[in-house]
C-alpha cells in the first residue's frame, strides 16, 4: 500500500487534554487510572476517567446531540489547534473532499441508560427528551463531528469493539487510494458507561486494582474513555519530512468466540502478517510493539503467542492500558497516537503496574520507559468477535 501521513493528531484521555498534558504524563510516569468515582457507576474498579466532560456541553448550534461521547470528542477536537489545521486542510482540499472515519464501540449509550432509568412508571415510555438518534445510535459521533468540523465528504463509522479506530486506518486508506477522497480524517471516542462497566465485570474481566498486563498474576482489566484524531494526507500533498506515516495495515477476523480470543492467537497472528506485508517490512525491522495488552489471562496469553511466533523474544513490547486504561473502541487511535509520541521521541514506554512478567511468556516485555532510537511500531488492537486490526507507523523520511 502508497503510505499516508499523519500531519496532525490529538489525543484526550485519562492522562490529559491533548499531547502537552499527554508528553508530561509520560515522561513523569504518571497514570491516569483511579479508583470508579463516576455518579452512575456503583463498582469496584479503577476507571480511567477524563475530569472536563462534565463541563464541557457541546456547542448551542448542536445541542441536540449533547452527549458524553460527543462531549469527549469535542473536547478533542479543540485541542493542538486540530481545528484549524482541518480549516486550512479544506481550503486545499475542498470540504467534500476529505473523509471521515470514525470508531466507537457504545457511542452515546449511557443517554439511554439514563432515558430508561427515568422512563414513565406506568406507561413505560421514555423521555420526551431523549435523543436516540443523534446521542445513542453509532453513527452519532461522525454525525456530530462532521457537522462541528463542517466537512462535506464521505463519514462512516466502524463498531467493530476494541478494534473500531485502528480499523478506521485501513478503511481511510482504501477511500484514499480509490479516489473517494483526497484526505481523511480518522478517530474515534468512547466515553464511559453501564454498559461496559457492568457488562465487562458480570464476565469478571474487571479488576479492583490498577490492570497489570502481562503480569503473572494479572486479574482484569480497567475501563478508560479515550477521544482521539488524525489527519491523513499523502506524502506529495505537502513538506511532511519527519513526520508519522503509516505504512501498513492488516485485519483479521477470525470469529473463535464472541468474546474470548482464539487461544493461540491465529487471527492476531493473520493480522500482524498482513501489516507487515503491505509495509514492505520485515519482523526484525520493527523497533517496538505497542500490544493489545488488556490484562485479562487469556488475551494476553493469545498475543503473547502470536507476537513472540512472529517476532521472537527480540522486539521490545508493552501495553500501554496501565497508563489510560483500556479505551475500547478508542485504543486504536489512543495507541496509534501513543506510537507516534514514542517514534518522535524515541521512546519505548513501560508496560505500567506490570510487576512480575507471567513466566510462560516468550515475548520481550518492557516495565520501565526507556529511551532508544525507533524506526517503525506496530500497534496491535484486537476486538471481540476476532475482529483484529494491526498498524505499522514510521518516520517520513
């Protein structure tokens, strides 16, 4: 595949508004994880939960799509003057030239958690109020975000659980390269929930604790909420010299069980190959693997398999969901944009709260941040159902 650059990105998660809050997290080492404190969540977990939502309503133009989800993804938008780069972006291109691909996983269904919570005891209707379409319904969030960034050009979402927004890489790319569009915008958001909350503690996926990926006694994972974007543009449409690239993309499905990977990591494995290929590389030139890493025992268990088949023990891994927890359908750009941070700066990060790395493990996971030159990171997001996508990102040169 031609590769395409990233020539702006944002990320607003548990760790702070934008990359400037994002870079200090980092580097001092500081995660966003704490103990549930949401209003609506009565659980024993750590959250990685984003403070400002609350108060940030979306704009009066577009009140009727006032949700958390699209809060947060407002709330990213605005950061690292996003904003103006895609109004500069459509006076080159044309706002209908530039396309729109998002990822989410629940959307804006706390809305109806609450609109059923409230509904009529008697007749059992909902609120008037209530908003199906522009706050629950998944489409919501490109809707939303097309309309705030007054774009004109193809929109989609992908909902495709954990794997939503690394896949909105490879669907952007595909409209690209077919002439569909001269640009894209990619992304996601996914806000928390009952939904996931509940949903992932009645399968006892969720821990009371900080997650631990990799850790030999790891017992679950933490739910983040995560906004993110990035601007797509081909390498001639601009001066993009060291700038993040995506070289490749590969997805798998390999519908083992619907929520459990297949146990050796076969679809992993098959998108991991794909990506590689389409990028021209080869295993042993990848400098670092940002990893699904939920810490669940048997996702992580699969990945290891499936990575150290491919690449042995030598490729410096870890998973970043220590730091943010995990995102759901926004890991894919949150670890996207965590990779480019890391391939600027020529950092590996640390797989956070990890302790003692599972002794069955063959691949070589990293628990402290450490600096060392990058060329290329693949970043892995694998969702239920054995919906797998991985992306490889490098320096332009």
């Amino acid at each position: 595949m031609e590769s395409l650059i990233l020539s702006k990105f944002t990320l607003t998660s548990a760790l702070g508004c934008g990359l400037k809050e994002l870079e200090q997290a980092l580097f001092n080492q500081r995660p966003g994880l704490k103990p549930c404190d949401l209003e609506f969540a009565d659980i024993n977990a750590y959250i990685g939960r984003v403070d400002e939502i609350e108060d940030s309503p979306v704009v009066d133009r577009l009140k009727k799509y006032d949700c958390r989800n699209n809060r947060l993804a407002q709330l990213a938008l605005q950061q690292d003057d996003f904003e103006q780069t895609v109004e500069d972006a459509k006076i080159r291109y044309g706002p209908e030239r530039i396309g729109l691909f998002l990822g989410t996983s629940t959307s804006g269904i706390l809305e109806t958690e609450s609109a059923y919570s409230h509904r009529d005891p008697v007749t059992g209707e909902l609120p008037e109020s209530f908003r199906y379409k522009e706050t629950h319904n998944n489409f919501s969030v490109a809707d939303f975000v097309q309309k705030y960034l007054k774009l004109e050009g193809p929109a989609m979402v992908i909902s495709t659980a954990c794997s939503s927004s690394a896949k909105v890489f490879a669907e952007a790319s595909r409209f690209i390269q077919s002439g569909l569009c001269d640009a894209a915008i990619v992304g996601g958001a996914d806000s928390l929930c009952l939904t996931t909350l509940y949903g992932f503690s009645s399968l006892e996926l969720v821990s009371a604790q900080p997650c631990r990926p990799a850790d030999k006694d790891r017992n679950g994972l933490s739910v983040g909420e995560a906004g993110g974007f990035a601007l797509l543009e081909k390498p001639e449409n601009g001066n993009f010299k060291n700038q993040i690239s995506l070289l490749g993309y590969g997805e798998s499905s390999d519908a083992y069980h619907m929520t459990t990977p297949e146990p050796e990591g076969s679809g992993m494995v098959q998108s991991m190959q794909m990506a590689l290929k389409y990028s021209r590389l080869n295993p042993d030139q990848i400098s670092y693997i940002n990893l699904h890493g939920t810490a669940t025992r048997t996702n992580d268990s699969a990945e290891d398999k499936a990575v150290s088949e491919i690449f042995g023990s030598s490729v410096p891994c870890s998973s970043t969901k220590g730091w943010t927890g995990h995102t759901l359908g926004a890991a894919g750009i949150a670890e996207t944009i965590l990779c480019a941070i890391c391939l600027q700066k020529n950092l590996i990060l640390g797989s956070l709260n990890t302790r003692v790395i599972d002794p069955d493990f063959r691949s070589n996971i990293i628990l402290k941040n450490r600096t060392e030159k990058l060329t290329h990171a693949l970043s892995n997001s694998f969702g239920f159902g054995g919906n797998n996508c991985s992306l490889i990102f490098g320096v332009h040169s």
